[in-house]
C-alpha cells in the first residue's frame, strides 16, 4: 500500500469483488507510478489490479484491486492455530510473488515488503499488494539475475524523493517513496544508491519472522533513533532461540543470510526459493482456531516437520494418524504416501519388518492405482530397509526397478535418489568405482533439483567411497561439505553420519584425538536424536580408537554397548562388526582363545547375511590369532581363504592385506623368500589401485626380510621409503613403526646412536599420538639397544619403564617380553638368580598364552644360565624340552638350535655318544633348511666331541669342513675355532709342524677379534707343543702369557691350570734347551 494506507477508506465502494486504496490527486506522481507498475503484473500471488477511480469534482482518484476476503497476513494469523506447515505455505506464496517482481524485464523491487502488505485470498494463498513504494530497475543499473539465482548489486534506475521518517502507531515509516522502518534494510535507512533488489530480501527474511513467530520486527522498540541503531548494527534475532521456528532450521538459516548486512551477501529471490522448496508445507484449511480438524495431507507435513527433526516417535504418530484419517476417506493416495512415510519412521528405528509392511502396503496401492511415480517412490523405499538389513542383492534390484521407472517418467529427483542407494550398495560391497559413478550422478541429479539433503548424502558417501580408498584429503573435503549442508538444514542425522565418517578418517591418519572428538560428538548427537543405530555405531568408531590408544578395557565396554544394541534391533551385520572390533581387542591383549572365539561368532553372522567381505577379514582376523599362537598351519589356512575370497569378490585391496598378512606368517617360520614373494605380490597389487599407505605397509614388511636376510641396504631401501610414505600421508604410526625397524638394522650393524636416535624419535611420536602400546614396545627396543652397548643399567630401566606400560594397559605378551629382555640383561650381568626369575615369570606368562614360540624363548635363556652355572642336569631338562617344543611348532631352525645345545651339554657332562648324536642331528636339521653357521658350529661341537673320544680321523674331517664353511661365509671367529680344533688333532697325532701352523693362524684371527680367552687357549696349547719338543723354557713363556691374559680377565679356573702346566714344566729336566729358531 501508499504510505496513506493507514487512511484508506474501507467504505470507498460497497462491492464486495474489489477493494479500493483511498485517494490522491490523479497528477501525484506516486499515484502515476504505482498503477503504471501495477498495471503491468499478473501473477497467482500478486493481488490482482481492476483498475482506478478519479473524482474529478474532488481531484480525487482511487486504485481499485481484487478484494481478498481473508486480510492481511497479520489478520489472518490472528485468527487461527495455524500449524508450521500451514505457516509455510504462506511464506512460499510470498517468495513465489517476489520471485516474480524480480524476474522480470526490467526487474521490479517491491520496496515496502511487509505483513500489511501481503493478503490471503479465499483459496488461502498469500498475494503481495500495494506497489506503492515499488520501482522498476533498468537493465543498465540493476543487480544481475541469472539462471543459478545470484544477483550483483546495482544502482537504481530512478532517483527517489527526500527519505522522511513518519511515526503512526506502532509504524516507523519512511516516506517519499514510503518504507517502513521495521522491515527496512540498512541500506535504505543510510539511503544508499545500491539498496534496490536485496533490500526485498531483507524485508521478506522478516515476513518470515512474522509469518512463524506471530511478532513484528523489533517489538521492543518503539522509537526511532533506537531502531534505526538496531538495524544499522544488524542486531536481529536468533531464529533458532524460538520455539516454533526453530523447529524448521533450513528456514533459520536462510532468514539469517537474508539478514547479512551487505546487500552482496544475501541470497537471490531464486535461491531463497529453491530452499524453501523442501520444506514441508500445505495451503491452510481455514475454520477458526478450535473448530478446525487436520486433514490428512496437513497431517502427513506435520509429520514431515517431526521427522526432520528426527522425532521419530511424534512423526510416526501423525502419519499413523494421517494413514488412518485417509483410509477412511477412501483417500488411497494420500494413505499410500502416508504408509511410505511410516515405513522411513520404522526404516530410522530399525524397526525393518515394520518398513517392509509398509512399503509394500503402499506397493499394492500404486500398483492398482497405476501411479508410477508412487510404484518408484515404494520401491526406493524397499531398497533402504534392504540396505539396513543388509540384503545387498534385494536391495540393488529395488533401486534399479526404481531407477527405471523414475528414468520412464522423467523424474529426475527420484532418479537422483535410486542412484544414490545404489552407490550406497556398491559402496558396502566394495565396489568403489560403480559407486563414485553412482554417487557422481546422483549429485549432478541433486544440483539441477536444486535438493539439498540428496546432495549432502551423495556427498556423504563420496567421502565414504575415499575414506576406502586412502584418499583421505578428499574425504574430509566432501564429509566437511556435507556437514555444512546438513547444518545449515538442520539435518541432525546428517550431521552425526558425517561426524561419525570423520572420526573413521581420522582415526585411519592416527589423530586419534580428532578422531575421538568427532565421534564423542556424533555420539551426543545420535543420543540426543534417539537414534540407538547411530549410537551403536560411534560406539563402535570408539572401540576402534580406544582399541589403537591401547585402552582395551574401554574399547571394550564400547563394542560390548554397541553389540548389545545392535542384539536389540536384530541388526546382524552390526552385531557381526562389534565381535569383529571385540576379536580385535582380545588379540591385543593376547587372549587368543577369546579373539578366537569372537572372530568365529563374527565369521559365522556375516556368513549368514552373505557379507564375503566380512567373512574375509574376520579369516585375517584369525589368521593373525594363529600366527601369534605360533600355529602357522591354521594361520596360513585362514589367510589363504581370506585372499581367494577377496580374489573372488574382486576387491583387490582385501586380496593384498591378505598377502601381507601371510608374508607375515611366512617370516615367522623364517620362510624368507615365501615371505618376500607374498609382500612383493601385495606391494604390487597396492601400487595399482593406488593404495600408498598399503604399499608403505608392505615395505616396511620387506624391510624385515631383508632384516633377516642380513641385507641391510636393501631393508634400509625399505624402511626409508615406507618411512617418507607415511610422512607425506602424515600417517604418523606408520612412521613410528618403520623408525623401529631402521632402529632395528642399526642396531644389528652396531650403529647404536643411529639406532638409539631413531627409537627416540619413534617414541616421540606415540607419545604425542597417546599410543601406549607403541611407547612400550620401543622402549622395549630401547632396552634391547643399551643392552648390546652392555649399557645394563640404561637397558634394565628401559625394560622396567616398558613392562610397567605394558602392565597397565593388560598388555600379557608385552611383559613377557620386557621379563624376557629383563633376564638377559641379569644373566649378562651374572645376576643368575633374578634371570632365572625373570625368564620363569616370561615363562608362565607364555604358557598361559598357549605361545609355544614365547616359551621356547625363555627356555633357551633358562637354558643358558643353567649352563653357566654348571647346573647340567637342569640345563638339559630344560634343551630337551626345549626340543619338544620346537618340533611341535614345527620350527627347524628351532629345533636345529636346540638339539646343537643339548650336544654342548651332553659334552660338558662327557656323554660323548649324545651328544655325537644331538650334533649329527642338529647338523643335519641346519643342512635341510640351508643354514650354512649352524652347520659349521656342529661340524666344530662334532670335532671336539671325536677329539676327547680320540677320533683323530672324524674330529679332523668334522673340523676342516667346518672351518671350509667358515671361511666360505666369512666367519672369522668359527674359522680361529676350527683352526685350534685342528691344532689339538695334529698335536694328538704328534703332527708338530702342522699343529704349530694351525695354532699360529688361529692365534693371529684371535688377536684380530680382540678374543682374549681364545688367545690364552692357544698360548696355553702352544705350550704344550713346546713342552712335547722339550722347549721348556718357550713352554713357560707361553704357558706365563696365558696365565695372565687368564687372570686379567677374570678366568680363574683356566688360570690354575696355566700356573700348574707352568710348575709342571719347571720341574723337568733341560729347562734351558731352546730351539734353534730361538
């Protein structure tokens, strides 16, 4: 209206079809521009011109328009309990006339939008009136409208009179063209040149406010200067604070960007309605407020604002209700769409028999009433609760019958959705790339529909389908996309599913805080929303990080909530998950016959749904269990199912962590070429589907080999390249771990610092990760490192730091192995009482474990100290059993070991025939498997052996050959053994000469390795050659050089020996006959 609207006459004409605004003079210029831009618009929400009347007696005129029985907007809402929906609607017809002032050519800018001005005809549809203020915007000056709905500031086409303010009840308003100053937009109050099409849109974010809360701007002020601060400080409600409106927070958020201050900022008209689309609304029905009975269709939006708001129970009422209500009409159409509705309540419970009913209720309905589009709409339904129940195959051909049909019809929004499900189907079956097409398409489907839920879902699973494939940078991009369209429309689910793949993301680049963060928060969310699902699957993200930060009995508790839950809802798949994450947390802990059991509930459930991909990992899963029980028979025959299910399936990515996990198994049994070939095999395999993270894993896999191989470059190649993978991924585990493998190769060539500074670096890392486990075991690193710098007091606190880590996260294996690195360091240091302690309790601890390996470990150092402590009897109790072990694993270099120290105890005790046939056995286990040292040191132990039986002939043959090997492998310690084995026979067979040369070579190699008990054993039979020859006075020289390299080494008894043979040939007659040479 003008701004004389406060005057007009309502009695001007009698007729009820028209309404007539009370006059001005027919030459005003106002008057002039209002009917000539009003004479020009015809449109369903704008008020219909009939024409003008003019007085000339009076020099009066009036402009005649349709009358519109039900008021203005404020009057109607007045008279009522209107419902949102019904609200809605009003605010749509508002925007839709907008749109079309906006839209035209020129563009025409409202300019006094406001609820006074917008009336509610008789079908209850909001029409704009009074284009007083209204002004025509000329191409050349206005603000750019495109097809997309941006618009550009512009200038004004016309230069508007002087802005005067007028006060007028509970009116400000701006006269000369007329605003009023409640709606007015900052840019007009300061009467800048650019206020022109976003200024409307100011105004309309207030006829929201209006329409929804039943206020008016700013009803707390009342003056002028106060308001007109206000508005200039842009200080405008928080929409989501009320009640009512913030129910609909896709509205809120709109209503705030219609409020930004800066005209440029604000949304086009078009885009205000392509938002607005999507909100549920229906025409009101009329009546007074307590006489009016919801119909069905109002029913089904009330419900639709329920549900949006995920009120599952509120929602699932009014449909019920709305089913009921149309049924009994004999509305079958709206009582289809009413069960469709009911069956996504159910489908959001978990509530799927329920769904099924439902959908196939409404099925029925379309089908006999030949509604295509309702036929499409229930079988898309169908493929969601499919898709929960995890029937992947029924739930594909649901979506693709949809997708047919909405391709048949033309639907581009349905076919946006069947595609979107189907990208879901391919996703969960690994099929990554048929899913990112699916997801592609649906999302271009979702930007020309304008459908902002579609395209945050879409988005959702596109960075689903990255998260898979380790392109984690682009996953996060689309899941923070996607949240920022769920947020904005107030999609609490939404929100909650994307934090949930956030905190998956994360945990996959070990920021397990982030990760925890994200799906503590998804968590509140699902909590808050009653969406037991969602709980039950943060919990289980939750179990997985605390499962990483070492916090089993947390992880724990999580995935037994989760498992618990997902019992409640008949949710097999995520039952199946949860004993999956439960098997995990047990093999961690090594409770092996607990992750056993849970991997083979886990194996079993996904059997039954038909998940291959869950029967596969949960077969890796107990592969690994295997494999640290030392059963590499059951491990290898897991792994392999695991891989030919993933060949099977296609998923390339599962058929090469399968081949990683048997390299494992395969290095264990110290199978070092099947070992290489399996990781070889995965690395290429990774490389081609583009799985660096895989790759890093696997050559950090080959850097052990190679470890083992002793090729040291070759595993330092592969540590470092593994290393600046995980670096560049900024996976900071992977890092830590290759930095103990370097750490590792470093301390096998003797290079202590650089493996020292490489632990220290590793353990930074999982400290700032939280990663207890990794603290503990490169401490336990650290220990092994000190100790071979015979650093025991460093390596003992070390090992103690460690087993305490390792003790309170119920690590077993872990304080077994610090106890086993403690008892070496004790044994080292002849602490042989505390050893035999420490390597006792490793024991127990293995022997609960059912770890043979573990315990074989510890009776090889239990072995050891016996000996040294000339507990023979003990010693060999505990090699035989030993032994036993060994050959149950099915471990030959084990075996070969043990049975080559079962012959040095034999042969300490001077049971020759034993330990002849303990070496013969040993030598022969070394032989099969390609050990070329332990064959020589049998060879050698053989040697002695025939030695002390006076074999001459089978001690020198034993000792040659050993020492050939020795020298073939350049073993320089073996080959000064074997060179005083040989001395000894040839001194037996009273071959002087030769015996002289063998003792000569072997003192030189002593000399060279610094061996001083090896020196003194020479001089000392050197002496005895000397003494043979009756060159006493050369036999007491080395017998007194022996005798104090004895001494000075702490070799007591062989020191009482040299000083007897030293007295003993001090008493012979011709103590002073020398040599020649001499």
């Amino acid at each position: 209206m003008s701004d004389l609207d406060e005057d007009r006459d309502q009695g001007a004409l009698d007729s009820p079809p028209s309404k007539a605004t009370l006059g001005q003079t027919p030459g005003d210029e106002n008057f002039v521009q209002e009917v000539e831009v009003h004479a020009g618009l015809s449109h369903r929400n704008i008020v219909q011109l009939i024409g003008f009347l003019e007085d000339l007696d009076r020099d009066k005129a009036w402009i005649v328009l349709s009358w519109e029985p039900n008021g203005n907007v404020r009057e109607f809402l007045e008279s009522g309990d209107w419902e949102i929906p019904e609200r809605l609607s009003l605010i749509k017809d508002t925007f839709l006339g907008l749109n079309y002032l906006h839209t035209l050519q020129p563009p025409i800018r409202h300019g006094d939008l406001k609820s006074l001005n917008i009336l509610v005809d008789s079908s209850y549809r909001a029409v704009i009136t009074d284009f007083g203020s209204a002004r025509a915007i000329k191409s050349a000056m206005t603000r750019a409208v495109d097809r997309e709905g941006g618009v550009s500031a512009g200038d004004k086409s016309t230069t508007d009179p002087q802005v005067t303010i007028v006060a007028d009840g509970d009116q400000l308003t701006l006269t000369g063209p007329s605003w009023t100053l409640r709606w007015a937009a900052p840019e007009v109050i300061l009467d800048e040149e650019q206020s022109d099409l976003p200024s409307d849109i100011w105004s309309a974010g207030w006829v929201c406010w209006e329409i929804m809360t039943d206020k008016i701007p700013f009803s707390d002020i009342y003056e002028q200067y106060p308001l007109m601060y206000r508005v200039l400080q842009a200080k405008v409600p928080s929409t989501r604070e009320d009640a009512q409106l913030g129910q609909i927070v896709s509205l809120c958020s709109m209503m705030t960007d219609c409020w930004k201050f800066d005209p440029k900022g604000r949304p086009s008209i078009a885009q205000c309605l392509n938002e607005l689309k999507w909100m549920p609304s229906i025409p009101p029905l009329g009546g007074t407020s307590g006489s009016k009975v919801p119909s069905a269709q109002l029913l089904l939006q009330m419900g639709e604002v329920k549900y949006s708001q995920d009120l599952h129970e509120t929602a699932g009422s009014l449909f019920q209700q709305a089913v009921d209500l149309a049924t009994g009409e004999g509305d079958y159409e709206t009582a289809a769409r009413a069960l469709e509705c009911l069956a996504s309540v159910y489908n959001a419970q978990s509530k799927c028999t329920e769904a099924v009913d439902c959908y196939t209720h409404a099925l029925d309905i379309h089908t006999r009433n030949g509604d295509d589009q309702g036929r499409a709409n229930t079988l898309d339904g169908l493929g969601d609760v499919y898709r929960s129940q995890s029937k992947h195959a029924e739930a594909e051909q649901s979506y693709t019958q949809a997708h047919g049909i909405f391709i048949h019809i033309g639907h581009e929004e349905g076919q946006a959705n069947t595609l979107r499900g189907l990208g879901d189907i391919y996703q969960i079956q690994a099929k990554y790339a048929e899913a990112k097409r699916s997801y592609n398409r649906a999302h271009d489907l979702y930007a020309l529909t304008g459908d902002p839920l579609g395209r945050a879902n879409t988005l959702n699973g596109l960075a689903e389908v990255y998260r898979y494939r380790f392109k984690y940078s682009k996953s996060i991009q689309f899941y923070t996309q996607a949240q920022g369209i769920f947020t904005r429309i107030g999609d609490d689910l939404g929100r909650a599913n994307t934090l949930n793949g956030l905190g998956a993301v994360y945990q996959l680049q070990s920021k397990y805080t982030k990760s925890k963060r994200s799906y503590t928060q998804a968590y509140e969310i699902y909590t808050r929303i009653n969406d037991d699902q969602g709980q039950a699957n943060a919990l289980e993200g939750l179990g997985h990080i605390q499962q990483l930060q070492s916090k089993y009995i947390e992880a724990r508790q999580s995935y037994t909530i989760a498992y618990n839950i997902y019992a409640r809802l008949d949710d097999e798949h995520g039952r199946a998950n949860a004993l999956y994450g439960l098997g995990d947390v047990h093999r961690h802990q090594s409770k092996y016959t607990e992750a056993e059991e849970s991997y083979t509930k886990a194996h079993i459930a996904y059997t039954c749904i038909g998940d291959e991909m869950g029967q596969a990992n949960t077969l890796q899963g107990l592969g690994e269990v295997y494999r640290l029980q030392s059963k590499y028979t059951e491990a290898e025959r897991s792994l392999t199912q695991a891989r030919d299910i993933n060949v099977s399936t296609d998923n390339d990515i599962g058929r090469a962590n399968a081949l990683e996990s048997l390299g494992n198994v395969y290095k264990a049994q110290s199978k070092l070429l099947e070992a290489e070939q399996a990781y070889s095999q995965a690395y290429d395999t990774y490389t081609r589907t583009g799985d660096e993270l895989g790759q890093a894993n696997t050559l950090d896999g080959l850097g052990d080999v190679y470890q083992l191989q002793s090729r040291y470059t070759n595993a330092i190649e592969s540590y470092t390249r593994a290393c600046d993978i995980f670096t560049c991924a900024g996976e900071d585990q992977g890092q830590a771990n290759t930095l103990v493998g370097l750490a590792e190769i470093y301390r096998l060539q003797s290079k202590y610092p650089e493996a020292e500074k490489a632990c220290v670096k590793s353990q930074d890392i999982y400290t700032r990760l939280g990663d207890d486990l990794g603290q503990a075991n490169v401490l336990n690193k650290l220990g092994d490192i000190y100790h071979f710098q015979s650093k025991y007091a460093e390596a003992e606190s070390s090992y103690r730091h460690s087993h305490e880590i390792f003790a309170r996260i119920g690590e077993e294996e872990g304080q077994a192995n610090t106890l086993e690195g403690l008892g070496d360091v004790c044994q080292f240091q002849s602490r042989d009482a505390e050893a035999v302690v420490a390597y006792t309790r490793a024991y127990h601890i293995y022997a609960s474990m059912d770890d043979d390996q573990g315990q074989a470990n510890m009776l090889n150092g239990l072995g050891h100290v016996y000996r040294r402590q000339s507990k023979y009897a003990d010693a060999e109790r505990t090699y035989s059993q030993l032994q036993d072990t060994y050959a149950r694993l099915g471990d030959n270099p084990g075996l070969a070991n043990a049975l080559d120290q079962l012959g040095d105890i034999y042969h300490l005790q001077s049971k020759y025939t034993e330990a002849e046939q303990a070496y013969i056995n040993s030598h022969q286990m070394y032989a099969l498997i390609g050990d070329e040292q332990g064959q020589a040191r049998t060879l050698e132990g053989l040697g002695d052996v025939y030695q002390l039986l006076s074999k001459s002939t089978e001690a020198q043959s034993s000792y040659t050959r050993a020492r050939d090997i020795y020298v073939r492998i350049g073993e320089e310690q073996g080959q000064a053994n074997t060179m005083e084995g040989l001395g000894d026979v040839c001194q037996l067979q009273s071959k002087p000469a030769e015996a002289e040369q063998f003792y000569t070579e072997a003192l030189d190699r002593y000399a060279r390795l610094g061996d001083a008990v090896g020196r003194a054993n020479v001089l000392r039979s050197l002496g005895h050659l000397r003494r043979k020859a009756h060159l006493n006075l050369e036999a007491a020289a080395l017998y007194i050089q022996a005798q104090d390299i004895y001494a000075r080494i702490g070799e007591t008894a062989s020191e009482q020996d040299a000083s007897q043979w030293l007295a003993a040939v001090s008493n012979e007659p011709n103590p002073n006959f020398l040599s020649p040479e001499t």
